[in-house]
C-alpha cells in the first residue's frame, strides 16, 4: 500500500504541472497578437506557423484545452483524496479538498496564468508543441464536444454577425498604444483621422456657395488677371450667368501662360478645365478618389437640383487627415481658439464635432443634421440671428459674438461645470 500511496503521489504532482500547463496555454493563445505572431514568422520562426494555425482553429484549440485541463484536475483530486484518505481516515476527504483548492488555485491557475499573461506570443510559441500532441490524442473527444457546441451555437443564433473589431474599439486600441508610448501623438491622430475619413461627408468640408470666388465664363482676360491678383487662388471656378452653373476651372498657370503668349483677348473659354459634379450626400473618402480620377483637383458639389451646394478641393480633402495646411499666401486664422477666460471663440461655420472634441465635452444635438456651429444655432433659435442671441445646451453656452451679411461669423462658448451647474440650480 505505501508504494501505491507513493506512486499515486508522483502521479498527482505530474497531474498538477499538466494542470498548470494547460491553464498557461489557454492564457497565452487567448492573449496572443495574431499580428505579432505574424511579424515573428516572417522573421523566420517556423514556430510561429504552427501557432497561427492553432489560433486560426481557436475552437478546436479552446476545447482540446478545457478537456484536457478538467481531466488532470479530477483525476489529481481523486488520487489526492485516495493518498489522503489511507492517511488520515475518514477526515481525509476534507483534509484533501482544502489541499487541493490551495494547490490547483496556485500551481494549477493563478501562478501559470500570470506568467502567461506577462508574454503571451513567447509561451504560445512554447507550448504550441505541446498542444499540437495533446489536440491529436483527443481529437475523438473534441469532436464530440465541438458538434454539442455547434449544435447549441445554431440553436442562440440571432442571425447577427458581430464584427471582429469595431471602429470605437480600434480607437481605444490606439489610444492605450499610445499611452504605452510605441506611438507618437501625431501618429496616434493620423491613425484616428483615417479611421473617421469615410464617416464625414463633404458637405462637412466644402467651401459654401456664398464664399465661391469665381468667375463667369465671357470674363474679359483682364477681369480674370484682376480676380486672380484680388483673391490670392491658383484656380478660379468658371460659371455661365450664375454660380449654380459652374462648368468648369481655371488654372493660374493656364491663363498666365495665355495672356503672356497672345495679344488677342478672345477669352478663357480654350483654358477651361471640365471638373466633377458630386452630391453633398458623398464621404470624404469617395471624393478623395474623384479627385484622383480627374486632372482637376476641385470637385463641384450639388444638390438635389442640381444646384450649387459649394466646392470641394484636394487641400480640403486632404486637410481632413493631416490637419490645417497653410501656405505663404494664406492668412492663417484657427476655426477655434481658447481664450484667457477659459472659454473658446469659434467661427460660425467651425465644425460642431471638432468643437465638442476641442472644449472635451459632448452635448445632445438633438435632431439637427447639419455640421456647423452656425447651422446648430440657427437650427435652436428658429430664425435668423442677431449680434448677443445665445443657446445653452447641457452645460455649453454659445453667444453670437459677430454677424455678416446675415451669415453668423464668430461664437463665443462657456463651459460651465457640473458643480457650477447643481450650485446655481440650488440659488
């Protein structure tokens, strides 16, 4: 009996390492970057080729564990409570409960997981061969549980695919990246800008009709070269009686090239670059490759009329990733600033998105589907605005500070605390 109790001992203590190897492999393939594991196998770890498979097949893998790991753990309590049960009687079978809790909590669990959890690609590549055997030997098995699984799976199917990786939780991925320090800030903003480049839509960008400094298509030479001196712009949108005609673009370039070359002032009309026609409906992303489609970069935006909503340019695409690009002809001017106060001074056609991201705070917007802060104050008050009218919305007041030709031009926002907010409320 002593050389039975002895070798059930060896047997159980082999049982537990089995035990906490299995708990460091759930751990460490849960936990494991297919990316990183990906890099490591084109640096040649043909390891890594094999591990991939195994996540590729996490199922089989997550049930070929679980059955192994439920196995060791019963068979190590039964020997541990027969080894202690020749020992001490009767008060063995919770003698050997209390010993095993302690010895599978702490060898069998915790201790493996943490260490796995601290490298996982380097424990999943450790024990791929391992769990490369042990998914053989229990293949029968785990074929019986995957079919119970599949089974039960159809059974609670909604019939709703859930995605992988959702775009909010591939910015919180950057952001903790970021925190980590493996990505600079301007790194982490271009990450996010991309991630949001499709979400806008170009009537968020464009270049309002009213602001459209054209010209109209039987323009003298002269009057174009004027126009071009007075605005500062390489091109100039061409127009037939009215800007909701734009038939095309004028380039800096072209007309100098013409007016330098030719004595005759017979017009632009031979330099008249055709341009694209967009709905105000398209992403940023779609305009981005009409703009490369053509030779032209600026793309007229319509509405559902036909009419001029406003213009689209590369820079204004592009500005959506990079941020503001100012060149030595451009006055520069910031759509919001913080002043001294506290509070922030915005332009009226400000985005109302970058305004709640810059003063770091969201507010309801109620049914409002514009994208300025202009359009949200008119939207509130129901009628044209006027010099000092203000909204409040949640804690954010928004003053009009400046009006021209009826357009609101600057806003001035107050943030005002929660505490602030209950104190007044309390008064």
């Amino acid at each position: 009996m002593d050389l039975m109790v002895t070798l059930s001992i060896v047997a159980m203590a082999i049982l537990v390492i089995l035990s906490g190897m299995f708990s460091a492999t759930e751990t460490s393939f849960t936990s494991a970057s297919k990316i990183k594991l990906m890099k490591i196998e084109e640096e040649g770890n043909k390891k890594a080729t094999k591990t991939i498979h195994l996540l590729e097949n996490y199922d089989k893998l997550l049930t070929t564990i679980l059955v192994g790991n439920n196995l060791v753990n019963i068979m190590s309590s039964s020997l541990c409570t027969f080894i202690f049960t020749e020992m001490f009687g009767a008060m063995g079978v919770m003698i050997s409960t209390v010993f095993m809790l302690v010895v599978i909590l702490a060898v069998g669990e915790i201790t493996p997981k943490s260490l796995a959890k601290s490298a996982p690609e380097k424990f999943a590549l450790f024990f791929t061969p391992f769990i490369s055997i042990v998914a053989k030997i229990f293949s029968p098995i785990t074929w019986v549980f995957q079919k119970f699984s599949s089974i039960v799976n159809k059974c609670a199917n909604t019939g709703e695919d859930t995605p992988t990786l959702t775009e909010e939780e591939l910015m919180i991925m950057v952001d903790e990246i970021e925190e980590e320090g493996e990505l600079e800030e301007a790194e982490s903003d271009l990450i996010k800008s991309a991630i949001r480049f499709d979400d806008k839509c170009v009537s968020e960008i464009l270049t309002p009709r009213v602001d459209i400094v054209g010209i109209e298509k039987r323009a003298t030479m002269d009057e174009v070269k004027k126009l071009f001196i007075r605005s500062g712009f390489s091109r100039l949108p061409v127009y037939e009686d009215t800007v909701d005609k734009i038939i095309g673009v004028v380039y800096s370039k072209d007309f100098y090239a013409k007016y330098f070359s030719s004595s005759q002032d017979n017009g632009i009309a031979s330099i008249i670059r055709r341009v694209r026609y967009i709905p105000e409906s398209t992403s940023v992303a779609t305009a981005l490759s009409e703009i490369q489609k053509s030779t032209v970069q600026m793309l007229v935006v319509i509405d559902d009329y036909g009419g001029t909503v406003g213009i689209v340019s590369l820079e204004d695409v592009l500005e959506e990733l990079v941020g503001e690009i100012w060149d030595e002809s451009d006055e520069i001017e910031y759509d919001i600033i913080r002043d001294g106060d506290g509070s922030f001074v915005a332009k009226g056609d400000a985005n109302i998105n970058n305004l709640m991201e810059e003063i770091e705070m969201r507010f309801d917007l109620g049914e409002y589907d514009g994208s300025t802060v202009a359009g949200f104050i008119q939207y509130n008050l129901q009628r044209s605005p006027i010099t000092g009218d203000k909204i409040s919305v949640e804690n954010v007041t928004m003053t009009v500070t400046s009006i021209r030709n009826r357009r609101i031009k600057y806003v001035r926002i107050t943030v005002e605390s929660p505490e602030e907010t209950d104190s007044e409320d309390n008064l």
